[in-house]
C-alpha cells in the first residue's frame, strides 16, 4: 500500500484530468470543455442587474454533490484527497443497518458543503460563479438576516446516501427559514436542481416532508406544501423516469481511481435505488428487441440474475470481512431484508412523483444534454440454457440479424440520463402522447450536447438559466 502511495503521488499530475472524469460519476461522466470566445454573461445582463426585487434561489445538487466528513472534522471521506480516489474503495461510506427497524443508522458521517470542484476540477463552482458574478446575485446562508432588496441565493447541501424522502423534509425546513429569515411568509423562492436533485424538488412540491411512500395511498396525500412555496423550477439533467446506468452501475459498483465502490457498499444508500429505471419504461429486452415484462423492484428479480449482494462472489467478499461465518451470514440476512425493503420504498417514490396536481403547480424549465448515446435498457439473452444478462452493445453474444443493438439498448442523452427520462417520457419518439400515468408539468425544454457533469458549465445553459431566473413573467 505504501508503494503505491509513492508512485501515486509521482504520477498524480499525469492522472488529475482522468480521474477528474470518473469522479462524481455514479449519474454522470466528462467535465465542461472549455469554450472558446464564450458570450460576456455580466455585460449581457447588465441591465437586470439593477433589479434586485427577486426571488431568492435556492441551488441544489445532484448525487455524490457534496463532500462527506466526520463530526469531529478531519479530512474528506467523500471525495477525499488524489491518494484516497486513486485508492480507496469507500467502504466507510456504507451505512450501518439497524436489524430490528431495517434503517440505516444516523452514523458519524455528514455533508457539509457542495462539491464545487475536486483535484483541481470545476464541478458545482461555475454555476455558483454564474449566479454571483453574471447575475448579481448575493451568496447567503439560512439563519442570516437578509436584504429583500438585493437578490440572493442559497446552496442547499445534504447527505446524498439518504433515502430522498428525508433529504425532502430537510429541504422543506430550508425553505421554511428563508421565509423566516426574508420575515415573508408567503415568499416563493426560485430552485436549480441538478440530476436526483431534481427529484427531491420534484417530491417537495408535491408532499413537503410527509413520508408518503410508507404505503400507496400517495396519490391521496398530495398537499402542494413545497408547490406553495415555489415560485419556478429548473431542472438539469434530472432522471425523472430513471437511469439505466444508474443501474448498470449499481449493478457492478463503481470504478474511482485504480479501485471500485463495492455494490455492498451502493446497497446500503436508499436514495440509489430511487434512481433505478421507473417502472413505464421498457428496461429489460431479449437480444430479438422483445420488450420482457419483469418487475425492477421485486427482489426475486436481483435473485434470479444474481445481482448485487445476490451476486456469489460480492456475498463471498462480504463474508470475508468477519472472523466468524455466523456473524457474516446475520448481517447477510439483515442486508438482504434491507435490500427488498428499500426496493419497495423505491417504488413507491417514483409512481409517487407522476401523480396529477392542482391546476395551480410550478410549471418545470428542464434542460439536459441529449447528443450522448447512453443505457436505456438491458438485454437478457439464453446462453446455455441459462438466461445471461448484457449491459452493453458489445456484449451482447448471440446476436440475431437486422437486430440493430446500439439502437436496441442506447438512446440520445447525456451519458446518464435519457433525453426521453430527461423530459419524463417512456418513449423517445415525441409523436408519442406521454403515457397517461406520467403527469410532468413542463414549461419548456433545452437540449443541449454536453455530459451530466459537464452541464452547470454549460455557456447556453448559464445563458438561459439568467434568463429564466431574471424573467418576470
């Protein structure tokens, strides 16, 4: 280990811009490419400068958004130093699981700031500098006094392992005290959403902090508390059916450095698994393109294909970390109730976000990259009588003629996200109505040719978004 940190740290110069694109990559790959004779977005909106008489923003990111460290301080756990990406496995960051409640215990680990860049890289600063700097707007925190008079944003940060139900309540009592602290209790604030972010919001406007996926009476709990307090909502590159690579990678964890994030390690975090394809979308096909009707959130279904912690050499690696086999195969047993719940708590956490509003909702300005062919689905495929399932094109073995696999398993995105999940569509092809049990308010859309990770940065994006944010219509 000591060897390797030495040739780490000799090298680390050569390998900053590529570990730069897997990092923060669990929803998204590539950084923003740098924009030659980019517009002067401070000279462009000079004149809404001198307006000040805003809604105040509040910008929330994205999984894997914040940095993650003990309460008593100390260095990063998430992302941590270019030795601990190149080398670290994080298997600090899995929860513990309760196995009397099936909950993750509240633990000594917290977010507390935006990732707004990391080993030298700009993920969360440029649209934070946009705001600032092209928009006049002031960076406060909740708590402070404020001047309604001047235009002010808030960074909204949380724990993004957290089942997204819980980081909802804690956004809810956000906005809450910027009521308080603006000393307007009917203010409606402005939010920018990035990718899960823009589920929490999603869910927010709809349910405040109710817990409404405990059962599926969700449809009957709709109150539009956070929909009250919402004056207009951007979305940027949000998964709103879902994301196969998500999946995919849940699947197999995830590559950081020269080591992977264990799928053991993903298994313990509930909000991941709301970010699994929603269940409209065809997301299993056999290698002839038929579309198969199997259930994501039933736990029979990661058992069969033996994925994840059903997967003999994860549960092998699991049992190896304890010095008696009994101990290993309790939490084994724990983990795999705890898996079947949060399954559950998945499903009901994306149907609850396609249930109709009021005719008086926030209306949502979505934007999302959609020149990147990315995982819209998967293949099962009988390879000796025993179903094999392929994530790739390349993978796939028994390959039937006129079968166009690129096509079959990839759609136009960002990378992460599907345009079609993107825009809360089933089915790409825009001639088709949207499914009947996906309401999505959208105002409008921009698509643009860039990465998940690489949209904040964005010029059209920052352009736009002023644009929208600035408008008094």
């Amino acid at each position: 280990m000591n060897t390797l940190k030495k040739i780490c740290r000799l090298v680390c110069n050569r390998y900053t811009f590529y570990l730069s694109l897997l990092v923060l990559a669990f929803v998204g790959g590539g950084l923003a490419r740098e924009k030659i004779n980019a517009p002067d977005l401070h000279r462009l909106y000079m004149e809404s400068m001198m307006v000040n008489d805003q809604a105040p923003v509040v910008f929330i990111h994205g999984v894997l958004g914040s940095k993650l460290r003990e309460d008593s301080g100390g260095d990063d756990l998430w992302l941590g130093s270019l030795d601990r990406i190149l080398l670290s496995e994080y298997e600090e960051l899995a929860y513990k699981i309760d196995p009397e409640t099936l909950e993750p215990e509240k633990g000594s680990i917290h977010a507390y700031t935006v990732a707004d860049d990391a080993v030298g890289k700009d993920f969360y600063g440029k649209i934070i500098r946009t705001l600032k700097d092209a928009g006049n707007y002031r960076k406060v925190e909740i708590g402070q006094s404020v001047n309604p008079k001047q235009k002010n944003f808030y960074v909204f940060f949380y724990d993004w392992r957290q089942d997204n139900v819980k980081t909802a309540a804690q956004l809810t009592e956000f906005i809450d005290q910027i009521r308080v602290d603006y000393e307007q209790p009917d203010l409606k604030v402005d939010i920018v959403a990035h990718s899960m972010g823009g589920l929490i919001t999603r869910y927010y406007i709809r349910y405040g902090s109710q817990d409404v996926v405990k059962d599926n009476d969700f449809d009957k709990k709709v109150t539009m508390y956070g929909g009250d307090r919402v004056r207009r909502v951007v979305l940027l590159g949000t998964p709103n059916l879902g994301s196969t690579k998500t999946l995919n990678r849940f699947i197999n964890g995830v590559k950081i450095g020269l080591k992977r994030i264990g799928t053991e390690t993903l298994a313990t975090m509930p909000s991941l698994y709301q970010l699994f394809p929603h269940p409209l979308n065809d997301w299993l096909v056999t290698n002839e393109g038929k579309a198969l009707d199997r259930d994501l959130y039933d736990v029979e279904i990661w058992r069969r294909f033996q994925w994840s912690i059903f997967d003999p050499e994860v549960r092998k690696r699991i049992l190896s970390r304890y010095e008696d086999e009994a101990t290993g195969q309790a939490y084994l047993k724990t983990l795999e109730a705890y898996f079947e719940k949060n399954l559950e708590r998945a499903r009901r956490f994306v149907w609850s976000l396609t249930t109709p509003l009021p005719e008086t909702h926030p209306k949502l300005i979505v934007f999302g990259g959609g020149c990147t062919l990315t995982s819209a689905r998967i293949i099962v495929e009988e390879v000796n009588g025993e179903s094999i399932i392929r994530l790739y094109p390349e993978d796939v073995v028994n390959k039937v003629a006129g079968v166009d696999y690129d096509a079959l398993m990839l759609e136009p995105g960002d990378g992460s996200v599907t345009k079609a999940s993107l825009l809360a569509r089933n089915i790409l092809d825009p001639s088709v109505k949207r499914h009947k049990y996906s309401f999505f308010p959208l105002d409008y859309s921009l698509i643009l040719c860039e990465k998940h990770n690489s949209l904040t940065g964005n010029i059209n994006f920052q352009d736009n978004l002023l644009n929208a944010l600035l408008s008094r219509d």
